[in-house]
C-alpha cells in the first residue's frame, strides 16, 4: 500500500514537533507544515495520530523532563520553562499527576545510585520465535526513540496494522555506557504477518528469535535504566547464565498515550546463550 497524502502530510507534523518541542505551540504553523487548512488540521491530526497536537506536546515535553530530572542537575524551575510551564508550581501539578510525585521527589528517587540488592523485579525464561516487524529506525539518546515510535503510529494505522495479535518493541543495537547517546541505534517496531510489504519511512526486520530472560518493569520509561542496572549488575552475575550475542529488545504491554507513567507496563528481553 503506498503512502497516502494524508498519511506524509502528518508524519510531517510529528518530524516537526520533534524538531521544535521549545517552539510556542502553534496550531495555524503546523496546519501549514501540513499544507491543510487551519480550521481542518486539528481533526485530521486527532483522527490520524489518535490525540491532539496539544496532548502529543504536552506528553513529549514530560517524558524529556522526566529523563532530564533522572539524569541532570539542571534547575526544575529551568526544565518547567523548558516545557512549557508559565510557573515551577503549574510543572509540578502537572508532572504529580502523571508521574505520581513532585520533581523534587521524583529527581531523589531516580537519580540516587540504585539499591541493585532491593530491587526485585518478575523473571521469566522465553524462547521466541523470530518475529517479522515493521520497523522505523533512531539514531541518537534512547530516550528519544519515541520519535520513531510516534512515525510508526502514524505508518501503520494508515495501514490498518494494529491488529489485535500485534506487539510492539524497541531493539536496542548499542550499549550506552560505551557508546556515544549521538550515535546509539535503536529501531521501533510492530510484528507484521510475514510478507507485509514496507516502503519508506518504515523497512522490514525480523527481531531474532532464541532464548531470552524476561524482566517485567512497571513505570516510566526514564526509569527503565535501573531495571537493566539490576539484570545486568545482580540477576546476570547470580543466575549463572550467559548473555548472547543479540541486542536486548523492550516490548511495550501497553499504550503510553492512554495511561499515566506509573502504569507503563515494559517487558525487557535480555539474550542469553543455549
């Protein structure tokens, strides 16, 4: 199926937001990157991209401050500004309600070395089969790949691929402790009935199949990185197993766009030998 006009014209829409998420929102901008009118932009935006351009702004400039209070010392006051917020106290309010805590609380909690010995997450042994996706690709920080991911969106419910049997993952092809957050490669993906055709920007890629430990995380994405601290740094060295030669893969359980943070359900999928 090729690419509908429609279909280009919003894609176009998320590369900018992407690109501009400091710039004041501006519908009549976009409406015009979209080349449609003002006044039908929005509806076509919400039908095709499942919320609205606001709520698409206002979920991205989250989930960054959210890496960025995990990951930086940088001023709260300044990561409010950053997204969008006219006062520390209206950031606050919102990123409670979505995050479950205050910055502050938030920024302790997550950028404090990770208690490896207290964190117990569920363990299980899978062996998958080789899965054929369509898949968009990111160069750059992990915590971007939503960027691909909301391309994907876009691309496949054009083409009616969110069938109720499809999954959706993240391969990780980097470690980012030894390579640059620049030029970490990763791909989002959706498994395809084999044979389903992709044009650009999507391709097809078959995620490997073979034996995995799965790690079950319950939380917001920018948490994540204490979940492989753990497999890695506890479970891996204790179990007596070997990781494989295969990039780990994310499998995401549910849809970010219609939950809070605190229920983002993320199975990690480690590769192991045998």
């Amino acid at each position: 199926m090729a690419e509908s006009p429609y279909e280009t014209r919003i894609l176009r829409v998320v590369e900018y937001l992407w690109t501009h998420l400091d710039a004041p929102l501006d519908l009549d901008r976009l409406a015009a990157v979209a080349c449609f009118s003002p006044y039908h932009f929005h509806r076509v935006y919400r039908g095709i991209a499942g919320e609205t351009v606001a709520d698409t702004v206002r979920r991205l400039r989250l989930h960054r401050a959210a890496g960025e209070l995990a990951s930086s010392d940088r001023p709260i006051a300044a990561i409010a500004a950053d997204a969008g917020y006219s006062s520390q106290a209206a950031f606050t309010r919102s990123f409670s309600a979505d995050y479950g805590l205050p910055p502050g609380l938030y920024r302790r909690r997550t950028a404090s070395p990770p208690l490896l010995e207290d964190l117990m997450l569920p363990i299980e042994f899978v062996t998958l089969p080789d899965l054929p996706c369509l898949a968009i690709r990111h160069l750059g920080p992990y915590m971007e790949i939503g960027k691909a991911f909301d391309a994907l969106g876009v691309y496949a419910g054009a083409r009616g691929l969110y069938a109720p049997e499809a999954r959706s993952f993240g391969v990780y092809f980097d470690d980012p402790s030894a390579v640059a957050a620049a030029e970490l490669r990763s791909a989002a993906c959706l498994t395809v009935p084999p044979g389903t055709p992709a044009t650009l920007p999507a391709e097809a890629l078959t995620l490997a199949g073979g034996r995995y430990v799965t790690a079950l995380h319950v939380g917001p994405y920018a948490e994540l990185e204490k979940a492989y601290a753990w497999l890695f740094g506890t479970w891996l060295p204790e179990s007596g197993q070997e990781p494989d030669n295969r990039p780990c893969l994310e499998e995401y359980l549910n849809d970010p766009r219609t939950l809070p943070p605190t229920e983002w359900k993320t199975l990690i999928y480690v590769p192991l030998k045998g």
